[in-house]
C-alpha cells in the first residue's frame, strides 16, 4: 500500500457522512505505518469506543475488480463492541485463528440510502484490523497457535484483498 495522508483518509469513507468522517480518530503514527507491509490500512478509535476504520487502496494489486467499478482508496467505517469470548475464533479477511478478544465482529452501515435507514452487514475481523502484518508472520496473534498453510504469501495476500473487495461490494448493494 501507498502512503496516505490525513486528507485522503477524510475524503474515501463509503458508509459515513462527512461530519463523521471530520470527527474520526486518524493514527497519530500514519506517517510511521509499515506501510510496505499493508495491504490496507486499520486502526481503532484510542478512547475505546467502539470505532473502527478501514482504508483500501482499491482496483490495485490482486483484487478480482475494482468494487463497485470504484478504483482508488476506499474507507469503511466499523463499530463493533469488546469481545470477551474465550473460544478460538477466525478472522474473515485473512483466516488468522485468535482467541480473548482477538476478532470481534465488526458492523458497518450500508453505503448510501441503505445505510442511512440503518441497515448493517457485519463480519469477524482481527479486533486490532492487523492482518496484513499477521499474514506476512510481522505479527502474532495472542493464541500463539498457528495454523499452518500451504499458501504463499501471496496467495494469502490474494484472498485477503479478495475477501476485503468481496465485503465491500455487499456494502455497496
């Protein structure tokens, strides 16, 4: 992924109104990301309440398409709330095994007049939005279990975007 600036970021979001978007918590450490190793980008609000957000540089890399026939950075925003389950659960972006909090299902508002009656699409993803660094092994999950693939990096890097651009589109609907 490319580095982005606070701007960008403001301006991608597909499911929030521009106030909203005004008032998100951008990383203090955007200029700091290890952003060789991204494939998108996630960070959660640091007051801790309940925000999420996710930017993607769409139509690059390995995608199956563009979403929505939208290529260039696209920002979706979560809420979702602490997980204290104790069982082993799996992230749907990158299939990376947590367990204490380490997914958490994520909602998002619809794109467009969908979202603004209320209408939701949630999925499980790393509670930390970590998972591109979890793929390429930069970072480890708490569960210290690792299920072991066959898949290159890659491959893996393949079905996250893919997995990504797949939730997007149903955002879009």
């Amino acid at each position: 992924m490319q580095p982005v600036t606070e701007a960008q970021l403001r301006s991608c979001f597909i499911n929030c109104s521009k106030g909203e978007a005004k008032r998100m918590a951008v990383p203090r450490d955007l200029g700091q990301q290890p952003w060789e190793d991204l494939d998108f980008l996630g960070w959660s609000d640091p007051a801790g309440s309940g925000r999420a957000w996710l930017a993607w540089p769409a139509g690059t890399g390995t995608a199956i398409a563009p979403t929505g026939g939208k290529a260039g950075l696209i920002g979706v925003a979560f809420r979702h709330e602490p997980n204290a389950s104790t069982k082993t659960q799996l992230c749907s972006l990158c299939l990376t095994a947590h367990s204490r909090g380490g997914v958490s299902l994520m909602a998002a508002a619809k794109a467009g007049d969908s979202g603004r009656r209320g209408n939701t699409i949630g999925t499980y993803l790393c509670t930390d939005l970590a998972c591109s660094l979890y793929l390429r092994d930069k970072k480890k999950p708490a569960l210290g279990l690792i299920v072991p693939e066959s898949l290159t990096i890659e491959q893996k890097v393949t079905r996250l975007v893919n997995n990504l651009a797949t939730f997007v589109d149903r955002l879009q609907d």
